[in-house]
C-alpha cells in the first residue's frame, strides 16, 4: 500500500477484515456524488471520484479471489450538505465508466439498488453517513460512508483494525456507565467547560468492524462517540451546558449551550455573527448532536484536513441531526430541509491550532468520576 493507491490484494484483505466477507457475497454498490445544483467542483472532489472508479475497476477485474458476484458502480446529484436525505434515484453501471461519459449509465432505484447489496462504499462530498444508517436498519446491508476520502488517507486503511476497534471499545463502555462527560478548554480567550448528559443514552463503537448486517460506520475509523440527552422526557430536561469553543479561521466562536442546544453566541465577529443566524434560523442546527473521542492519533496517523480522518484523531463535537445516532433530532426538526446537517467540530491542533481540550473526566453515579484526559493526553 502507498500514499496515492491501493492494491487489488490489499483491498480485498480491507473489506474481507471490515466486513468479515465469505467466498462470493452477493453485490458491492460503491457509490459517489457529482457537482451541480450550486454546488461547485473541485480537485480533491474529483480526485474523490476517481478513486470510487479506480477500486470499481480493481474489485470487478480482480479475478484471483472474487469477493463478490457483483459490483455496481453508483453516482447521484450531491444533496447540497452533509447527511442530508439521499435522492431517490442513482445512476449505475456495471461497465467501463469514465469521468467524461457519466451520463451513459442506467437510471435505478436506490433503494432498490442498496437492498441488493451485502456492502455498500460511499466516497462521497458531503456525508452519506445517517441516510446510510437509517437504511441500514430496514435493509440489513453493511456499509462504510467515506465523506471526504482522500488518498493521504489510504495509510490509515492498513491498521489492525481490531486493535482499534479494542481500543475504542474501552471508551464506549465508559460512555454506557457514565451519566455525563465533562470537557475542559483553554484558549487565547480564556477557559471554558462543557457538561454533557449522558443519561439515557448508550455509546457506539466505531472501530472499523462492520461485521454485522445493518451496521454502517466510517472508513477510516477510530471513535466512540454517544448522542448526549436531548430531553425529550418530559419530566427530564437535559443537562447538557457550558460554553463551547469553536475555532473558524482566526477567531474563536463562542457558544453558550443550554439543555443541549447552543442557544446564543457570546462572541463577535464575523463568524460569530453567521452562527449567530444559523442558530437563529435553524434552531435544530444548535442540537449537540454528538460527543465523540477518536484514537487513532495513538496509532500516529496525522491529521490531513479531513473530517473523516481527523476527528478519529482526537475529541470532537457535532451539532444538527443526531436521529442517526439514536438521538430524536431528524431532518424534520428543520425548518429548511435544505439545511439539514450533522457537522463536527474537531479538536486537533491542524482543525483548531487555538483551541485545546486540556481535561476529559468521565462522571458515574455516586459521585464517582474519572480523569480520561490531561494535558491533551489520553491517560486511560
């Protein structure tokens, strides 16, 4: 394996590991978005497209250990923002197939296309990761949602993914015990913290091993991640609060949060005053929607200035949709359907050089409480 391509022999021995495949599954769907409706091109974008192409062509050539009777080649109108509603309608092919002649495949119906399949890929723009999910249910496929793959990214495919998956396990079992999460920040602004509730939720494990149907997670991976208690008890409201750091660029946006939804911004500036009108206008965007610690920065992997990769790194936070997650926020809790998102904040010096997590204390019953974090360090 390189840093620009991946063999036919490496990729049969990734998906064989993540999917725990037997001799001739039934149907691989990799799927990819395309520009359009506003939304415009660009060079890792394409590149993106092209890798979806390369690893069609590596799997349905490959003739030494066919892994599958059937591999689709997919393609759809991009849904404008990440973890939107997918279309109800894909072009597919099961032919050569090039960048300039993507108008020559069949029309099909995705849903259709997605129950025929035991693994489906999605090297997509904008996240296909909870339409996937919430399929996945009904559907009983395996799936990995690749949003913003590039090819600085292959090196992390070759870990030992069960030791990853060991190793995130142990956060995940924390997060099901705990009742909260408690995150200490320091930035050239001062400290803040965050107490995030978790009663009533469990955690999930993001390890790399989707081996169950029905299971869809992120490729590269390396996260436990949990949905904190959005109060829809009606006798419980949420505990969720603070005031939350985020870095845009050169300025910190400060979120104040309460019953886990970001409500008002404390800061000024430009991009205080856009999240400010978010928050505003889309209410559910506010929805804490996630607490997340990856690990793969024990593994050295580095940052590359990719979501998919760089959260698995280290803590992060997401707001808008959680219901993918086992949360309630669904794209109906917008106003706007247009506006439907699930976007993390990721806390890594590349995505945030002034903002650092110094302190990550898991809270139980009793008072009891344990250091997860210190100085930046996971010490568990």
């Amino acid at each position: 394996m390189t840093n620009t391509q991946i063999t036919a022999a490496s990729l049969r021995t990734l998906l064989t590991t993540v999917f725990a495949l037997h001799h001739q599954e039934k149907q691989l769907t990799i799927l990819f978005d395309i520009p359009g409706g506003g939304v415009d091109d660009s060079d890792p974008w394409r590149d993106r497209r092209a890798i979806a192409r390369e690893w069609y062509d590596l799997l349905r050539k490959d003739t030494a250990d066919k892994l599958f009777e059937r591999v689709i080649l997919g393609w759809y109108d991009n849904v404008g923002s990440n973890n939107n509603d997918l279309p109800m309608s894909v072009t597919v092919t099961e032919g050569d197939v090039s960048e300039s002649n993507l108008s020559r495949g069949n029309q099909s119906d995705l849903l259709q296309i997605i129950s025929d399949s035991t693994v489906v890929l999605a090297l997509t723009q904008f996240s296909a990761t909870a339409p996937l999910k919430i399929m996945a249910r009904g559907l009983s496929f395996k799936g990995a949602s690749m949003p913003g793959f590039s090819r600085e990214m292959i090196p992390a495919l070759s870990l030992d993914y069960e030791m990853v998956d060991a190793r995130v396990r142990e956060f995940k079992g924390r997060m099901d015990r705990a009742e909260a999460v408690s995150m200490d920040f320091e930035t050239p602004r001062g400290n803040f913290s965050m107490y995030f509730d978790l009663r009533f939720r469990t955690g999930h494990a993001s390890g790399g091993l989707m081996r169950e149907p029905g299971m869809v997670g992120n490729l590269p991976s390396g996260e436990a991640y949990i949905v904190p208690y959005e109060g829809e008890k009606p006798e419980e409201e949420s505990k969720t609060k603070g005031t939350l750091p985020v870095q845009f660029e050169d300025e910190i946006v400060l979120y104040r949060v309460e019953k886990n939804r970001a409500t008002e911004i404390l800061s000024t500036g430009r991009h205080s005053s856009s999240e400010k009108k978010l928050i505003q206008d889309e209410p559910a965007y506010g929805n804490i929607a996630e607490v997340g610690i990856g690990v793969l920065g024990e593994w050295g992997i580095e940052a590359v200035g990719s979501i998919l990769l760089d959260e698995k790194l280290g803590p992060h936070i997401a707001f808008g949709r959680s219901d993918h997650f086992g949360g309630i926020t669904t794209p109906g809790s917008f106003k706007d359907r247009k506006k439907v998102v699930h976007i993390d904040r990721v806390y890594v010096p590349s995505a945030q050089p002034s903002v650092k997590v110094d302190q990550i204390t898991f809270h139980y019953q009793n008072g009891k409480h344990e250091l997860a974090m210190k100085a930046s360090k996971y010490v568990i």
